[in-house]
C-alpha cells in the first residue's frame, strides 16, 4: 500500500511524500476531456453530415433549425444574421455541456487535471487563496441542479431518437419499414448511458429522498431514493462512458453519412 504519510507543512507546489503514481488520473482525465472537447468542438462547427436517414447525431439533438427532416422548425429563418452562427448544434450543446461541466464528479476531476487545485490528495498547491464555491464565478456551479432539468428532457428527446431510428425507408415500396441497424444499436446505448449518468445525479439524489430528514414512512420517496443512489454509486463510470460513447455516436453517424461507414440492419 502507498505511504501516505503528509508532511506537517506541504509549502511548494507539487511536493508530497506519496510514492504511488498519483499523477496518472489527473493525466488521463485531462487527455480524455481534452480530446473530447475538441472532437465536439469541431463536429458542433461542421454543420453538415449529422444525420443519416432516421439517424440524428445526439451532438445535434434536438435540431431546432435546420435543413434535415429532424428539425423541429425546418430551415433557419431568411432574416438570420450572417453573423451568427448556422450549425444546429451550437444551439442546444450549451445545455448537456454546462450539466457536464456543472456535474459534482467532473468538477472535482477537472479542478485537478487542469487547474492542478489541488492536483490530487497530500500534494501541494499551486496557490492557497482557494475559497470554496462560494464566491463569484465558481458560485455559479450551484446552478447544476437547474441543468439537471434540461438533462432530463433532453434524455427524453434522445429516446425519441432512438424510436425514430427504427423506422427505415424502403427504396422499393417508398414506405417506412420497421427494423433495427447497427445506427439504431448505437444510439440505444447512447441513451442507456445518458440515462444511467443523469440518473445517478447527486441533484437528483438531494431531489429523490436527500432533501427529506426521514425517508421511514415515505415507501415511494424511499424507493426513488434508493434507486437514484444505485446509480450514484457507480456515477463515475456512468460519467465517462457516457462521455465517450456521445463521441462515438456522432462519429458512427457521420460516418454513416460521408459513405465512409455501411449501415447494416435488419428489416422485419
Ligand atoms: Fe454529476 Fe449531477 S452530479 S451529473
């Protein structure tokens, strides 16, 4: 086991008695969440190849403006300045990436990986003028419990996608067919882990049974509590794969869309 023994005072910036690898997480993380941010950055901005059929990008969903037959608006208005953006993610990405950001779990991650405040247990910090989440801006993370919401609708919206991804048009009948594509696959389990990271929400916790001194008495409010607290269990793992998976929806379908990538499914 690591030693973990702190020096009574830990004065410089990264000094510590740990012998562990206590610097892999924190590196990992920022790789990850790096290269994340990156990749949606770019695919928000691209605008085009977010759909494919009855397939819509969950970087992209709910497409309020725009020209596939998923937008809920159709076309942008003539009169939209030319100024402003035109891709209909960037019009939605802020809420998911503010729940994210927001979230209890990243915050303490990426408070390590990339502020290095501190940069894990027992090593020192870069400055000591930390204050909580109490004062301006950090005070503004309290506002997850509000992205939450939106989480949720939004998890509603992507299971509408999934549904929608189900129906299939026959070139040779011209109508709608049911059936499955590997698309249809990809974007299941893109809400199954969505909806196991929102629902493990230490918000929806608080909301669930947290908020009350006593949950004895209160069957429904108790097995609520209990079940957003199985998923809260596992909320890192729910946090990541979630992550990544939303990556590679996107990726799937846009592949699927520049006719780099065949959509196998079965047609019933
Ligand atoms: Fe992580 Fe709410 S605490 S999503």
């Amino acid at each position: 086991m690591a030693d973990l023994h702190v020096p009574a005072t830990i004065q410089r910036f990264g000094q510590t008695a740990r012998r562990d690898a206590w610097w892999v997480r924190p590196l990992v993380v920022f790789t990850v969440l790096s290269a994340f941010v990156i990749y949606a950055t770019w695919a928000a901005l691209q605008g085009v190849n977010y759909h494919y059929g009855s397939y819509l990008s969950p970087l992209y969903s709910p497409e309020l403006f725009g020209k596939s037959s998923h937008a809920w608006f159709g076309p942008l208005p003539e009169s939209w300045p030319a100024f402003l953006p035109t891709s209909p993610a960037l019009f939605i990405l802020w809420a998911p990436g503010l729940f994210r950001l927001t979230c209890y779990y990243y915050r303490g991650q990426y408070y390590r990986a990339f502020a290095a405040d501190p940069p894990s247990c027992a090593v020192g910090e870069p400055s000591r003028k930390y204050s909580g989440e109490r004062k301006f801006p950090l005070v503004l993370q309290n506002l997850h419990r509000y992205f939450l919401y939106i989480a949720l609708f939004f998890l509603l919206i992507l299971l509408y996608d999934v549904w929608k991804a189900m129906w299939f048009n026959d070139a040779e009948t011209g109508h709608e067919r049911f059936g499955v594509g590997v698309g249809t696959i990809v974007l299941a389990v893109n809400v199954v882990l969505l909806g196991g990271y929102t629902f493990g929400c230490h918000s929806l916790r608080h909301l669930a049974g947290g908020i009350k001194d006593r949950l004895s008495g209160r069957p429904i409010r108790r097995r609520m509590y209990m079940c957003v607290s199985c998923f809260n269990r596992r909320h890192m793992v729910w946090a990541w794969l979630s992550l990544v998976w939303v990556a590679f929806s996107d990726l799937y379908v846009r592949l699927c869309a520049t006719g780099m990538l065949t959509d196998w499914k079965i047609l019933l």
